[in-house]
C-alpha cells in the first residue's frame, strides 16, 4: 500500500469508532477488454472472378463505454474508464463506468462466470505468513443487453484460460489479478465478428466510501 493511501485510511478510521463501523472501503482495480475480430466483407466481381473478403475489427474499452453510454443515454467522456469495485470484507463485484467523479453502475450488461474447476499453485511462508498462488480455469466474459433499455451496438461472448494471481500478506490482504486469453463471437451494429483477446482484472486501489445516513455523530 502506498503510503499517501495508508495515511488518508488511518485518518478516516481515527474519526471515530461511529464512522469507522458505517463507511465501507472498496478495493477498486481496472477491467481492460482487448478483442481482435474479422466481420464479413464484401464481394467483388472482376470478369469471370467473384473474390469474397473479410474485415479486421478491434474492440477496446473505448468502443464498449460508447455502447454502455449510448443504452443509457449518457455521454461519458474519453478519460472515462472501466472499474471492478468488490467491497474488502467481501461481497459482489460491481462493474462501474468511471468518468471524473462519477460511478455508473454498468453490472447488468456484462457476464462473468467460472466455466471449470481450478488447477492451482501456490507458495506460503510459514512465519511470515507472505505468499502468493495461481489458480487456472476457463472462464466466460460477456457484453449483453438489458431489458428496458435501448439494444448494444456491440455484443460479445468470448472464454478462455484465465490466470489468476494473489499475492497474500498479513498487512495487506490478498491482492489478485485477473489475465484471461480468450476468443468467441459477437456482432457490431448487428454484423457477425469472430473475435479474440484478452480480458484483464489489474492494478489496486483502496477507496473509502462514506455512509451518508450516519453523517452526524451519535448523541452523548
């Protein structure tokens, strides 16, 4: 943990006992999509010859937050970005659109589910308690469609052997990552894509988010 951050938590917990119960703190980390696809090109006739073609199509981050941002009816920026926020005691995952300062709840349009029982490693230091393993499985990534609101201009279905590393320690918690090589299908404005790539759950954050019904200290 960096020490800026350790800081800012000591001093949110030492507010007071009140606080410290209602805030939840969050581990946030990075969900990066990368797809290379082929769609249907178009055919060509040239005397007897008839020559049928496909086309290279990508898919990043920037491309699903336009399609999440034109279903919901919001424009969200090019800085935005897409965040994995699980609560540090444990519980479900969120999948957010981040842009500034405001969160947008985009869970009900991905899928992610585990596909296969685990194969691991692993390495623990008895005394010191510090480790780290890797868990392998095949797991599905999905962008889908949400009932009530407008259709996606792009969808995907896409699984593969996803690599799983933690790191454990007893001052820090378990810190993991997610690496998924992947490939499956999908469309693009109702076009057919073959696709593969790589889906990616990286990097670390602490953010402490405060319990704005308990604002005001508790009467003596």
């Amino acid at each position: 943990m960096k020490p800026t951050l350790r800081f800012t938590l000591m001093l949110l917990l030492s507010v007071g006992a009140w606080r410290a119960q209602a805030d939840q703190t969050n581990v946030v980390q990075e969900l990066t999509i990368r797809l290379d696809g082929l769609t249907q090109g178009p055919t060509v006739t040239s005397g007897n010859v008839a020559i049928t073609s496909t086309r290279g199509r990508h898919i990043n981050d920037g491309d699903i937050i336009a399609a999440l941002g034109t279903a919901l009816g919001t424009a969200f920026s090019d800085a935005s970005k897409l965040l994995v926020i699980t609560p540090i005691d444990g519980g479900t995952s969120t999948i957010v659109v981040r842009d500034g300062s405001t969160s947008t709840d985009v869970s009900a349009f991905f899928v992610h589910e585990q596909n296969s029982g685990t194969v691991s490693s692993s390495e623990l230091n008895l005394r010191t308690k510090r480790g780290n393993s890797t868990d392998y499985s095949v797991q599905r990534f999905a962008l889908k469609d949400v009932l009530d609101l407008s259709p996606l201009g792009l969808h995907f279905d896409v699984s593969g052997i996803a690599v799983e590393t933690s790191q454990t320690s007893p001052n820090n918690g378990d810190r993991t990552t997610l690496d998924a090589s992947v490939s499956g299908a999908g469309d693009l404005a109702g076009q057919v894509v073959i696709l593969e790539g790589r889906v990616r759950i990286h990097g670390y954050a602490l953010e402490v988010v405060p319990d704005n019904n308990n604002n005001d200290p508790p009467n003596n």
